[in-house]
C-alpha cells in the first residue's frame, strides 16, 4: 500500500450483529489490530478510527459506525479530510459469491451487489480502491440473503470463522507491508489443504 494508507472494515455497529457473517469486515480488521499494542479509537457518530503505524508507514484504521449501507458517509468524509488518493484505500468485506475460506484481493469494479461498496463508491464518485473480499459463501436453498449474512454465527463455525479471520489479518498485513502485488499473490488462492468449506458443510 503507498504510505500513508486507511483501511475500512465493513460491519454493523450493533451488538447483536457482532459475529455474523455480515460483520467479517470489523472481525478482520479487529485481528489485525490484535497485532499492535492496545489502541485508543477515536469515536464519532458516523465512525470509529485509530491512527496506527505498520513497517514505517502510516495507517487510518477506521469501522463505520452509519449500517453496512451507508459506510460512504463515514469512508467519504475521511478519504476527503485526510485528502489521500483514492488508490490508497482498503476496504475490508464479506461476499457471499466466494466460497466459505476464499480470500480476494482485487482493484476496482463494480459493487457484485454489495450495498456498503456501492455505498462508498458513490461516496467517493470513484470505484478505483483496493478490496479485500472474505468469502462466506451463498444462502442455502429458500433463505433469504438478510437472513444469512445477518443470522448469528452457531458454535459450529466459531473455529472456521477463528481461522478465517486470522488469515483474512494476515492478508492485510502483507498488503501493508509488502504491498498489493505480493498480498494478491499469496492469498488470491484457494486454501491448500481440505478446503474450509467442505470442513464447514462436514461439521
């Protein structure tokens, strides 16, 4: 990532959608800040943020806190006060068009139906920003979206979801410090051995 960088994960502010799937953006992020000292968030209605440093280079880390979406009202503002370029921006989110466990890395493009992307590229009237993509996988047959990605998680994912997570931190610590090429590189792939999904449908 050029320096200095802001990275977003996408989630919902209330306690009941802590750990649903909806939320994978706010768990990632908040592994990722499990790496570093204990942090002070700065609090605003609209957005949480903490100003970090990973190898020599700077980093807003901020949670909106306005619903998954309308995240633009939180990440416009931001991107627009801290007057960085839109490349330099990383946005952190489920996708229930990947499978459970797969990651993605990707610049650009449209939203796939994901109401917090759109909501951000509207926001910044620009779509040209990095993306992290944590697969979750697609609703079973006859249940809605909503429900899925906004049921709670049952102990029976705790462990995939704690592995999921943990790479998902380790993705986005590559890409801070070795930059996007590398991130995309290593964790643009499916997992090696049995996949999480089929460890998760298993269980």
């Amino acid at each position: 990532m050029p320096e200095p960088g802001v990275l977003v994960g996408f989630g919902n502010p209330v306690a009941r959608y802590s750990f649903t799937r909806h939320n994978c953006g706010f768990m990632a992020v908040d592994a990722f800040l499990d790496t570093f000292p204990r942090v002070a968030w700065e609090v605003s209605a609209e957005c949480h943020w903490v100003r970090v440093c990973r190898a020599g280079k700077e980093l807003w880390i901020v949670k909106p806190q306005t619903y998954m979406n309308l995240s633009g009202k939180c990440v416009g503002p931001i991107m627009q006060k801290l007057a960085l370029p839109i490349r330099n921006l990383l946005v952190v989110h489920d996708d229930k068009d990947l499978d459970l466990g797969v990651l993605r890395i990707r610049f650009n493009g449209g939203s796939g139906g994901h109401k917090g992307i759109a909501s951000v590229s509207e926001a910044l009237s620009d779509s040209h920003y990095y993306r992290l993509r944590i697969g979750i996988g697609s609703p079973p047959a006859g249940s809605s979206t909503s429900d899925y990605v906004l049921e709670q998680l049952d102990s029976s994912l705790a462990g995939i979801f704690s592995e999921l997570l943990h790479r998902s931190a380790a993705a986005i610590s590559t890409f801070i410090s070795d930059g996007p090429a590398r991130a995309m590189n290593i964790y643009n792939q499916r997992p090696e051995t049995t996949s999480i999904q089929e460890r998760g449908l298993s269980s």
